[in-house]
C-alpha cells in the first residue's frame, strides 16, 4: 500500500439470501468508508463483514491460491482477493458465482463442479510396473504441462460458461477439461485411449462452443479452451 494513497468511501451492492428466513433473494447496499485504492474487494468485503457479521463468503490465503473466493464482480467472474478495488464500477455488484446453486450469499455449492472435475480421474494413470526411483521427464516434456498444471480450481471459468449452464450435468466444464488434457498432455500418463473414450460423445468435451468466457476471466491466465482444442486433436489422431 503506497503512504500517499487518500483514504477512500466505496459504495457496493451484494446478494444476500438466507436459505432459513425464507425471505427472497435481494441485493443489499453497504457503503464502506476508509479504503484504500490499493485495497483489494476481499478487504472490503472483509469490513462490510465487521458492520453486519450475517454476510456469508468464502476466503482463504488472500493471495490467489487457494482458489476459494470466486465471486461475480460486476458481471464478471474474478477472485476477490486479487481484484483492486482501484477502477470498479460503483456501486460494485457482487453475487455469487452464475449457474451454481446458492447455499447462502456469496456461497455456492461446489459439488457438481467437483464431480466434474473427479470424473476426468485427475491423477497419474501408469499401467507399466513403476520404475524403482522416480518417473523421470525431459525438460521439453515438463514444459507441456505449463498453462495446465497451475489451475487452482476456483471455478471461476466454469461459472462463466454457457454451455455449462445451459447443460450442468453433462458437459464436464472448461476446468475439468483443462484437467483432462493435463494428463493427456503428460508422458508419463498411459491411459490416453481410456480418457479419450471417456469424454467421447455430444455432451461431455462437444458441448464446448468455442465462447472463450473460460480464458477471458480465468485468474491464473489459463487457456481451457485451447486444452479443449488439443484434446478434440489428439482424438482426431485416435480415430485415423
Ligand atoms: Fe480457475 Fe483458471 Fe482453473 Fe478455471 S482454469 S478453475 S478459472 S484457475
Ligand atoms: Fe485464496 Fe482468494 S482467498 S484465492
């Protein structure tokens, strides 16, 4: 934080719903005095949190890591602990994630997006007997794991989809997808054929429209669709 920076009021705008009043969701207005520019949207959620403790959302490392704060940020999906509150829009509309079922506030249930993501069987599958130290990699093979293997899960490119919302249950979702195609794009993996397979048919990989929100809002600079791209490649090559 730079020790010119004036003090500053924000006003925001949040969604609140208490599943257990059965009042209807509404938008709830704060004003938040004593910011900083440099301030970023969790602190201030943080102090609205200090004014009226029944606000509900999820946080962790504060640093773009955890991945547990995905928020829509004026109609934009981001993480709030790395959003500046320097350049919003005000009042700053945050709602939770789109196409997710809301538990309270700012808090979605994850469930679906995580059975997506099991589902792709995000681990090293190697059938060979494993060798007696390790599995080794080329630098040249390391490097395809760049832009795959940085995910963090937040969800934020999934919520962002349409495709995903318009099919929650079938299409896997660009997060998942860019999880398949990290183990795809791994040597040391040996289950290409049974992946491959396992994302065949309309729904699963094919619902992907090439809408491109995923890489747009992903907070890490991830591409899914390009993982996406790749792997509708590879199972070009499979079928020739
Ligand atoms: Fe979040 Fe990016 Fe991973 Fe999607 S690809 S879950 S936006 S880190
Ligand atoms: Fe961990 Fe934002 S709090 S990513």
């Amino acid at each position: 934080m730079s020790e010119h920076e004036q003090p500053i009021s924000m006003r925001f705008r949040i969604y609140r719903w208490d599943p257990e009043g059965g009042a209807k969701p509404r938008m709830q207005d704060y004003t938040v005095d004593g910011l900083l520019p440099s301030m970023m949207l969790r602190d201030a959620l943080l102090r609205i949190k200090a004014m009226d403790e029944t606000l509900s959302f999820r946080h962790s490392c504060g640093e773009g890591v955890c991945g547990s704060d995905g928020v829509n940020i004026n109609g934009r999906n981001g993480l709030a602990c790395i959003t500046p509150l320097k350049g919003l829009r005000q009042p700053v509309e945050v709602r939770p994630l789109p196409g997710m079922p809301v538990i309270r506030d700012l808090v979605v249930d994850m469930s679906r997006f995580f059975h997506h993501y099991r589902s792709v069987k995000p681990w090293l599958i190697h059938h060979d007997p494993m060798p007696e130290i390790e599995l080794s990699q080329t630098p040249a093979q390391r490097e395809k794991l760049d832009g795959l293997y940085e995910c963090i899960l937040c969800a934020c490119c999934t919520t962002s989809c349409p495709s995903f919302w318009w099919n929650p249950d079938r299409f896997r979702g660009p997060a998942a997808l860019l999880q398949a195609y990290r183990f795809l794009a791994d040597n040391r993996d040996q289950a290409t054929e049974e992946r491959l397979n396992d994302l065949d048919g309309p729904y699963r990989l094919f619902r992907c429209h090439t809408i491109m929100n995923c890489a747009d809002v992903c907070p890490k600079g991830l591409n899914p669709t390009a993982a996406i791209h790749n792997i509708k490649k590879l199972m070009a090559e499979q079928s020739t």
